[in-house]
C-alpha cells in the first residue's frame, strides 16, 4: 500500500523525502476513519484531493503553525510533514484528538494536541499570540474563523484561511472582522474559480475578549 500511495503523491509533487510519512499518514487515516469519522473523505481519490488543497498553502506557512479545529488532520498534518514546521493542532472532539496524538507520535512530528474548544485555548497564556502562522479549514463564516485563529498569531505572524468563493457581504464582514481582532487587510487569492485563499496578517494585539465564549463566533460572527 505505502509504495502505490508514494507514487500518487509523487503525482502531487510532493518531495520523494516526505512521501513516506505522508503516506503513512494517509494509512492511518484510511484505518481509523471507518470507526471514528475523522474526516469526510471516504477513500484514496477523496483523502488525496485534500492532500492537494493542503499542499497548496504550504508555500505561505511559518514554524510554528497552530491549526483550529483540526479533525482528522487537514491541512495541519500535510504541512507539517513537507515543511517541517512545529505544529499545535486544537481538536476539541475526544476521539479526533485522540488521533491527531497516535498520528504526531507515529510519524514523529513536531507538534502537540490540544483537546479542547479554541474559545477556551485562545485564553491559555502558553496559546496565545505564540505562533507564526495559523490555518483553520472549518465550514464557519470567515469572520468567525478569524475570531477564532488571529488571537493565537504573534504580531508579525499570519492567518491562512482556505475558502470558498466569497459573497460580497462575507467579504466585508471579514475585512472589518480582521481589523477588530488586531489583524490587517485581508488579501485574497484565487486558486481555481471556486476556491480561494485569505491571508490576514497580524499587526496588534488581539483585545482580551475575544475570542468570545464558545460557540459565540459561529452564532453571531463579529461584523455579520
């Protein structure tokens, strides 16, 4: 199994050092995703499409990253592996983070799993405003996303959110969401016609209130 999953991550162009780990990552996501409901990929070609998405913000990942909400382990778990950067997963589902553990310990990475809510680890001294880039892959609004990711950045660091297409209100929202939270302007790049990528960099620190108690950035998103 390991050697043809190489070889389609070879296709992928991902480097011939960071196949096998890579690959090893997949076969243990293909073994305990039928038991625990990781991800929603349900084979190779699905689990494969969000290796691609993964590697395409490698390129604008610093060391160290700190991923919210990071279920079975995209993006944060691909970019560790090829960019070699420590890595802080925030899972606040037991059985998923029980995962993220067996995987960091299995392949060796540099990095950590913390069980519990963002709301709650944002507020963790040792958390907060410590980290050079962050990714969250979560369904929310962009404005909830950033209330959950930017009060893990130090000033200087940078928020990488993979999105969807953006209506023109979410888009505002997101702009004066950002500015709210200490970040700066959002900048938009587009991968394909449906798919984009937000950079939001940090420039002040984050006011002590947010993020806000859990499950407030999802219900009522800053700027909505």
């Amino acid at each position: 199994m390991s050697a043809a999953l190489e070889l389609e991550l070879a296709k992928l162009g991902v480097a011939s050092e960071a196949q096998p780990r890579l690959a090893r990552y997949l076969e243990l996501l293909m073994e305990h995703n039928a038991r625990f409901n990781l991800t929603g990929a349900r084979d190779l070609e699905a689990m494969l499409e969000h290796v691609a998405d993964s590697l395409a913000i490698a390129r604008y990942i610093r060391d160290p990253l700190v991923d919210v909400g990071s279920g079975g382990g995209f993006p944060a778990i691909v970019l560790s592996i090829v960019t070699g950067c420590a890595v802080t997963l925030i899972e606040a589902t037991h059985k998923k983070a029980r995962f993220l553990e067996l995987v960091v310990a299995d392949l060796q990475l540099t990095g950590r799993v913390v069980p519990n809510r963002a709301e709650i680890a944002a507020h963790d001294p040792g958390l907060r405003e410590r980290f050079a880039s962050a990714t969250a892959r979560g369904v929310a609004s962009a404005p909830a996303v950033l209330e959950l990711a930017l009060p893990f950045l130090a000033l200087g660091g940078v928020a990488v959110l993979q999105r969807g297409r953006l209506a023109y209100r979410e888009r505002t929202a997101a702009h004066d969401a950002a500015l709210m939270l200490g970040g700066g302007l959002v900048e938009e790049r587009a991968i394909d016609g449906a798919h984009r990528i937000l950079l939001v960099p940090k420039r002040r620190a984050t006011p002590e209130r947010f993020p806000r108690r859990a499950g407030l950035p999802e219900r009522r998103p800053l700027a909505g």
